[in-house]
C-alpha cells in the first residue's frame, strides 16, 4: 500500500467508510485489509467497510452474455466470500492491536434505506439533463473493463444505471446505525508504468457525473431537502501495486 494523507477535516470527523467494489480490487489479501486497518484505525475511531456487490451486478453482463439474475447470483457469492475473509481478518487483526476504533464491515443492501431510495429518484428524475455525461462515462468504464468491447445499447443502458444506483453514495455518503459516514476511502491498484502523482493519474469518470450533479442548483436544493445540513461526500484513492502473476 501506497502512503496516503488524511486530511485534518477527515481525521476531525472521527467516521470513515472504505468503499470496496467487487471484481478485480486489493482487499482480497489479508496484507493489504491489514496494512489498511492500520492506517485508517491510527486517524478514525470509526471504521465502516462496504461491500458494493449489488451494483456490480452490470459489470458482469459486459464482458458475456447472461440474465440479470445470473449476474446477481455471481455478485452475491463474490460478496460472500469477501465478507468472509474481511471478517476473519478484522478479528485476526484485533487480537494483535490494542485499538479502540469500531470496525464494522456491511454490505450494499444495508445503507439502502429511505433517504437513499427518495436520493435515488431525485437523482434518477435529473438523469435526462446528465444523460450524454453518464453514457460517456459508462462507455469509459466499458472499456477499461474489455477494451474490444463494442458500445451496444445493451452494455450502456446496464453501465448506465450501475452509475445512477451509486450516485447518491458518490454524492453524499450513506447512513448506517443512525450515523452519516461522509470521508471516503477507495482501494485501488495503481495504473501501469511508472507514476510520479497517482493521485493524479487516475480518472474515474463517475466523477465527472458527480461534479455535474453538484452544479446543478435545483438539483442540489431537492437533494438538500432529503438529507439537509450532510456534507458532501470527500473522496480519497489508496492505491495498492497489481500482484504479479
């Protein structure tokens, strides 16, 4: 794991949320969960890992032809399995540190409550000023995935709402145990070659989503009406080298 800062508005705040999406990522080694736990516990006295295996369910469908239902199926045993390493690594991990920071790992259904679902369909009622900006996005995301990928209606429409089912997350955090979780922290692997600024060198097109989103002024007044006096989300990358195979 790369070093990273911690912001003094974020370490203030005392609640972090690690933002782990499925397929290809870095906390699948008990090193990295653990170099990771570490750092955050050393800054936050609460820790909350989310596992976002539904919303992963569009990824499987691009690169192979399958029902949603299938691709569910796929992504609820991937978040099994992770949430069984991650558990046993967190207590693993308590037994050799005096800490008193409160670890709690969930999963995507878990921060799926009413203001979510009421953020949701504002962002979804604001889609059509967006829509060119989240099908480009898509198309990035599609082809970083399979870069031979062909941009078929199929493919984009699927993406497409993968990034709207998160927009509220990327937009304002999530809500656990009556508690708002707003400092984010994404692991990553690096980018190829050598890198001087990861931090600059990585692009994540849903950001620029988000980033219109923000600029919207009505949109922003609707969405402030559900979850009023939340900061916006703050997103930090930690970046982790590929294994070598």
């Amino acid at each position: 794991m790369y070093p990273f800062s911690i912001s003094e508005d974020s370490a203030a705040a005392g609640r972090c949320i690690v933002i782990l999406c499925m397929g290809k990522h870095p906390l699948d080694t008990d090193e990295n969960i653990k170099d990771l736990l570490d750092s955050l516990t050393a800054k936050h006295h609460d820790v909350l890992v989310l596992i976002c295996d539904d919303p992963c369910k569009y990824d499987q469908m691009i690169p192979r032809s399958m029902t949603l239902e299938v691709a569910e199926s796929m992504v609820k045993e991937a978040g099994d399995q992770a949430t069984a390493q991650i558990n046993r690594v967190i207590k693993d991990w308590k037994l050799g540190n005096a800490t008193s920071a409160k670890i709690t790992l969930i999963r995507w259904a878990d921060i799926i409550d009413e203001d979510y679902t009421k953020l949701l369909d504002v962002v979804d009622s604001f889609r059509g000023r967006f829509e060119d900006l989240i099908r480009g996005s898509a198309g990035e995301y599609i082809h970083r995935r399979v870069p031979t990928a062909t941009l078929n209606e199929r493919r984009l429409g699927y993406f497409s709402q993968h990034l709207i089912d998160c927009l509220p997350l990327y937009l304002f955090g999530a809500t656990y145990g009556g508690n708002r979780y707003s400092y984010a922290y994404h692991p990553i692997f690096t980018p190829g070659g050598t890198v001087h600024d990861l931090a600059a060198s990585y692009r994540s097109p849903i950001m620029d989503v988000v980033d219109a989103y923000r600029s919207d002024i009505e949109f922003m007044e609707e969405a402030r009406r559900i979850v009023l006096d939340s900061p916006s989300m703050q997103w930090n990358r930690v970046f982790f080298d590929k294994p070598v195979i």
